[in-house]
C-alpha cells in the first residue's frame, strides 16, 4: 500500500497486476482505493486515469461512511430493528440484551469488541440458522450445516459439501439484505460458479437480487463494527 494525494485528500492505493484486459478502479473503503491492472500496462497509466478521474474518486469516496468502531456506537440495528448499545467498565465481562438495549459490561477496554462478538456471535448463529431453515424449506432446499464465522469482508461462503457459512456480522443488515446473503449461499448449493444460470436461479428466490447484490457492495461493509 502507497499513499497518494487525490485532490486535497491522502489516500490509500493498492495497485495489483492481473490477469485483466483493462484498468479498473475501485473505492474500497474510506480513502482507500484498488487498481487491477494488466501485467505488462505502465503505471503512468494509472496516475494519468486517477487524474482524469479525480471528481468522481472524491465523489465516490465522499458517500463511503467511516467504520463504525465499538467503542463510539451508541446505537446498533439488528435486522432493521434499533437497539442502544451501553458499555460499563466492570468486574466481569459480560453482555446482555434487554428489550431493545445491548449493555456491555467489561473489566478492561480493549476487551470490549472480543466480547461483542463471542456473545453477538450467539445471537447472529440464532437467527441465520433460523432464516436458513425458513428459506430453505420455502424452496426446497437441501444443506448439510450451517457455521457462523468471524470473516472480515466476506458475507458468506458455500462449500462443494453442502456447508453453509456466514459472517455473523450480516444481522446488522436490514431483513431483505439478510435474507438476500442467505438466498445467495442457498443458490450454490445448486450452482457453485456465479455463470449467468446462477443470478437466473437466484432470481427465483429473490426477484429484488440485482438491487439487494449492489447495495452489499455499496453499504454491506460499511455495517459492519470493527
Ligand atoms: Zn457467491
């Protein structure tokens, strides 16, 4: 990673030589970009598209919202639905939900996110294992298990056997988001590549799939609490 000066902003850019035809830039998170670029194509190239395309990178970048980090969230949403998030310094560590409040009890500071996840981590296994069975049994559907994982920036995954696994962080998207994850990774049971009889079957089960696939690449991150 190198840094770079777009306009009156630093940002970071990662530039990776691929197996690509032509130059493509992306926004990964707040200041951040990735270029893949052809092996043989001159990094000239680059600055001069960068250049070119300032306007849009700052526009870009401007409509990413920062991670939400732990320690400065008051408020979270689980599937839509609100809940305020009250951290306590304490003996114990410990996490509770009641109604709709999440209080964190914690003996030392930088345990605070070790423990959101091991007890959201619970819940989240609670819930997707649940919409997994709904969705599956709606459209006939055969898996072999579910598992919850801690994954950084996948949402979730498909195994040639029949295993499902998912980010448990996808319960602080809203309903249809979630559901749409679900749907995706119940897809490849069926179909493993993402060919066109993939998004076609996944039509089926989610006629909303085009609009819900790119608000994951636009937001599906920008949810998650690190
Ligand atoms: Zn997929």
């Amino acid at each position: 990673m190198e840094k770079i000066k777009i306009g009156e902003k630093k940002f970071l850019i990662e530039i990776k030589r691929k197996r690509v035809q032509t130059l493509r830039l992306r926004i990964v998170g707040k200041n951040k970009i990735v270029v893949n670029i052809p092996w043989l194509m001159p990094l000239m190239v680059v600055n001069k598209f960068i250049k070119n395309n300032e306007g849009w990178i700052l526009r870009q970048n401007k409509k990413i919202k920062k991670k939400k980090r732990l320690n400065k969230i008051k408020k979270i949403e689980i599937l839509g639905e609100n809940y305020e998030v009250e951290t306590k310094k304490a003996l114990r560590d410990s996490l509770v939900i009641i109604d709709k409040n999440i209080l964190i009890n914690y003996s030392e500071k930088n345990k605070l996110k070790e423990i959101f996840d091991k007890k959201m981590r619970i819940l989240a296994g609670k819930l997707i294992k649940e919409k997994t069975r709904e969705l599956a049994n709606k459209y006939n559907l055969h898996y072999e298990k579910v598992g919850i994982k801690n994954q950084s920036s996948r949402y979730g995954s498909c195994s040639g056997m029949g295993s499902l696994n998912f980010n448990w962080q996808i319960i602080l998207f809203p309903m249809d988001k979630f559901e749409h994850v679900i749907l995706h990774e119940l897809t490849h049971l069926t179909i493993k590549n993402h060919s066109r009889a993939f998004w076609e079957l996944l039509e089926k089960y989610d006629s909303n799939w085009r609009e819900n696939n790119r608000w994951l690449k636009r937001e599906g991150t920008n949810k998650f609490i690190i």
